[in-house]
C-alpha cells in the first residue's frame, strides 16, 4: 500500500504539492493582505518611493523605478525591482 503525502497540518496534500490545499489558501490570503497593507502606504518598502498600478495585470502595483524607463521624475534615482499582487 503506498504511503499518502501529508502536509504539516496533518491533511493529505497532492504528491506534487508542498502544502494542502486549506493551506496554501491561508498562506496565500496572508500574502495578499501584507501586499494590500503596503500598497495602502503608497510607499515602495525598498526605497521610499510611490508605488504606482500596473494596467497590464488585475492588482499588480511596482515601484515607479521598477521600469526601465521611468518617468523623468524619478529618473536620477537608483533603479528598484519592488513588485506585489494584491488579487
């Protein structure tokens, strides 16, 4: 008989899987909240600057320094790869 995978919660996960599904949903809710909680701030956690929302994704916010062509503004700054999702 073979031996099910269990997740640390002691629930039977996928063979594939790290966690179980109940899980994975808890952790991934915490994820999203952190993010709504920063983008909240407006402010990039890395280095202080506005974060601004990226049309191309539903809940995708970046850094205004994360693109390679920023707007003339913030162009003297260092660049920053801060990226979240809040969906």
């Amino acid at each position: 008989m073979a031996t099910r995978s269990r997740c640390t919660c002691g629930k039977v996960k996928a063979a594939e899987a790290h966690t179980c599904k109940a899980c994975y949903i808890k952790a991934r809710d915490a994820r999203h909240a952190e993010a709504r909680a920063i983008v909240a701030t407006g402010v990039c956690p890395d280095c202080g600057l506005p974060l601004k929302r990226n049309l191309s994704l539903a809940g995708w916010w970046q850094c205004v320094r994360c693109t390679d062509y920023p707007a003339p503004e913030y162009a003297q700054y260092p660049k920053c790869s801060f990226q979240t999702f809040t969906d």
